[in-house]
C-alpha cells in the first residue's frame, strides 16, 4: 500500500506541473490587472510548437524555445488588444482559445504530421543514490528538469511579489492603478510584460505536457489546463504558494481517477476522467465567494485613463 501511495504522490507532482506554469503565469498577470482567459489556447499552441521544434532542432530544449515564442506572441496579441485598444478582456481571451486550438491543429497537420516521428523528450534528472531512495526516491528525485523549474518559480514569485519593488508596483497596478500611475510607474508597459510572462509560463505548461508528461503530440491533448489554471489562481487566493498547491490537489484528483480506472473496471471510465473537473467545480463555487481578487482586475485601460484625469 505505501508503494500505491508514493506512486500515486509521484504521479500528482507530475500531472500538476503543466497546470502549475500556467497558474503562475495567471496570476502575475492578474495580480497586474489583467485576466487571460485565452491560457488554454497558448498552451495548445505551445504544445505543437514544443513537438515541432524538438524534432526540427533534435532537442527537447529546442521544442521549449519553440513553445516560448509561440506562447510569447500570442500574450502580446491579447496584451495589445485588451490594453492599448481596450477590448474587453473575456472576448480577447477567448479569441486566443479559438486561434491557438486552430493553429496548433493545422500546422500539426501540415508538418510533423504528415510523417510522425519520434519526439525528443526530457528524461528523469540523475541524482545518484538519491534517486534510489525508498520513499523520497521517487517523489522528489525522480521528475523532469522542469518539475523543479515550476517548483522555483513558485518559490521566486513568492519572493518577488511580496519583497521587492517590482512586486509592489505589480499588485499596486492591480489594485489602484491610478495610485500606481501617480507615484510614477508606467502602468501599461507593466501590465504588458506581466502578460507576455504569463503567456511565456503557459507556453511552459504546454510544452510539458509534450516533452516530459506525454511524450507525444495529440490534437485537444490540453483538454482544459488552461481553464483549471484559472480556477487555481482563485484556489490560492492570488498567492504564488497557494497556487502551487491548489494545482498539486488538482494533480493529485487527477492521479487518484487514473488508479480508480485500475481498481473498478466495471464502472464506465468517463465518471472517473469527470472528477478532477468536478472537484474543480465545486472548489471554484467554494472559494470564489471567499477569495478575493486584485481590485482592478479586468478593468479596461480606457477606464484607468478616465480614472486618472478625473
């Protein structure tokens, strides 16, 4: 029972890390008042991208610097649209769901595609003896170089937004913007590079999904990340910290419906697939009346401008 238990651990910290990059991604842009709903769209975009370019370059690095521009332009799109042209942030976003999802489809379809090939993947970090380890072997030394990566960034995030200037201004743009203004930060170009890192961890999030969770490209193999990223930046209540576990319960729901499949074949699989989104649904129900948002998020920056000069 303790191996059922430390694999099914084991198994939640890598199917949470995906979500985990996206999560944090959102919430540096929330927390700068912008919400991306289009999340799901990068990470469907990054995925194809991550798969084309670790077998265009040979590298699984490659495919992550692929990803990484593709998730990058595509943030700068709704950055755009939602901040200099002031359209509304729900509309922007969901276009990027649509665009993303189209394009990873078509140009999967035009290129590797047409002559699948093997996809160089992340393997496990070496870490010596201690990947042999009887408990902690597994769970924390056997994963993925970008398993710690999303780990760190938590860790970085935590530290910046709540012990630097560069925190402060990101929340005061999301809190008071006109605050912000007045004291000399330079809200727009803040929250426009809060997007585009945003949509750079989310491309993260996507491209692990293809070179270190599946090891392959599928079409909708994002399957609603992106949506659940959201719900885990309301779960940790707009905390770098608080995000990362909330994307770790979601991994660990995720894992348990895997081993439910194996304990109960006699039940339709579907129910069990359903379960990660429904305990998403009712958290999100739950936590949503309790959580507390950044102040300006989703307000235009038409509205800030008004804002200012009254």
């Amino acid at each position: 029972m303790d191996i059922v238990l430390v694999s099914v651990l084991a198994a939640a910290v890598r199917l949470s890390i995906s979500i985990a990059f996206a999560a944090l991604g959102e919430l540096v842009s929330q927390r700068a008042g912008i919400m991306n709903v289009g999340v799901e769209g990068i990470m469907s975009l990054a995925a194809f991208l991550a798969a084309f370019g670790a077998v265009y370059t040979g590298s699984p690095w490659g495919g992550v610097a692929f990803a990484l521009c593709g998730g990058v332009a595509l943030a700068a799109v709704h950055a755009v649209f939602v901040i200099y042209l002031c359209a509304d942030q729900i509309v922007s976003g969901l276009a990027l769901v649509l665009l993303g999802a189209g394009l990873s489809g078509v140009g999967y379809r035009l290129t590797i595609g047409q002559s699948p090939s093997s996809i160089p993947v992340f393997g496990p970090v070496d870490f010596g003896m201690l990947s042999e380890l009887p408990v902690l072997g597994p769970l924390v030394f056997g994963h993925t170089v970008l398993v710690y990566i999303a780990f760190g960034m938590a860790l970085l995030l935590y530290v910046a937004m709540s012990r630097t200037s560069w925190g402060l201004e990101l929340r005061a743009s999301g809190e008071n913007p006109s605050a912000a203004d007045a004291a000399g930060v330079n809200v727009g170009v803040l929250r426009f590079l809060a997007v585009l890192f945003g949509g750079a961890l989310a491309a993260l999030g996507g491209a692990f999904l293809v070179l270190a969770q599946v090891n392959a490209f599928v079409e909708g193999m994002v399957a609603g990340r992106g949506f659940i990223a959201i719900a885990c930046v309301v779960f940790g209540a707009w905390h770098p910290l608080g995000v990362l576990l909330a994307c770790l319960g979601f991994g660990l729901t995720d894992a348990l419906q895997i081993r439910l499949q194996i304990w109960y074949p006699g039940i339709p699989y579907q129910f069990f697939v359903m379960l990660p989104y429904v305990v998403a649904l009712v958290a999100l129900v739950v936590f949503a009346c309790r959580s507390v948002g950044p102040a300006a998020l989703g307000l235009s920056f038409r509205t800030y401008r008004s804002q200012r000069k009254s």
